[in-house]
C-alpha cells in the first residue's frame, strides 16, 4: 500500500519596513484584499525596521511572486524578502 505525503507549499515573506503604526494593517490589507489569512505572522521592531515575518500555506509560486511585488511597492516598505518551504499535511504526520 502506498501513502501519497504530498507536501504543502508554504510561502515566506520578510517584510521590513519603517517603524509606523500604519505598516501592519496595511501590509495584511494586501492578503486580505484577496480574502487570504496568514498562517503564520510574527513582528518585532529592530533598531529602526519593523520586520514582519509572514507565511501563506498552499500559495503557489506565481502568487507568492504578485504578493512580493505589491508589498514592495508600499511607501513604508524597504525590502520584501522570499523563500518557499514544504511541510507534510497534519494527516500525514500523524499516519506516518
């Protein structure tokens, strides 16, 4: 019997911007416009950069493209960083 693991492609994006109490909203405006919610977020202000880690589990490659060119076009953004990762489904995990 085989098991099929299909990995979940899970994108990653490093948004670093200008410490502004505006930045969040607006960067999560841009997945929320499309009726998408992170999976994951985590923020943290270093020195004068808010960086904002983000991931979108099952973004395609060519979205997660789109999703990096529009964030990097904001004011407040200086850089939009992207990787890719794969990660088994939790049924998977658990059968395995």
């Amino acid at each position: 019997m085989t098991q099929d693991h299909s990995a979940t492609r899970v994108a990653c994006f490093s948004v670093h911007a200008a410490v502004d109490p505006g930045a969040m909203p607006r960067v999560l405006e841009v997945f929320a416009k499309e009726s998408l919610t992170p999976t994951r977020w985590t923020s943290v202000v270093e020195g004068d950069q808010l960086v904002m880690d983000i991931q979108m589990a099952g973004l395609a490659e060519e979205r997660a493209a789109y999703f990096a060119r529009v964030l990097g076009r904001m004011p407040m953004v200086n850089v939009v960083l992207t990787s890719a990762k794969s990660v088994l489904p939790v049924e998977a995990v658990a059968a395995a």
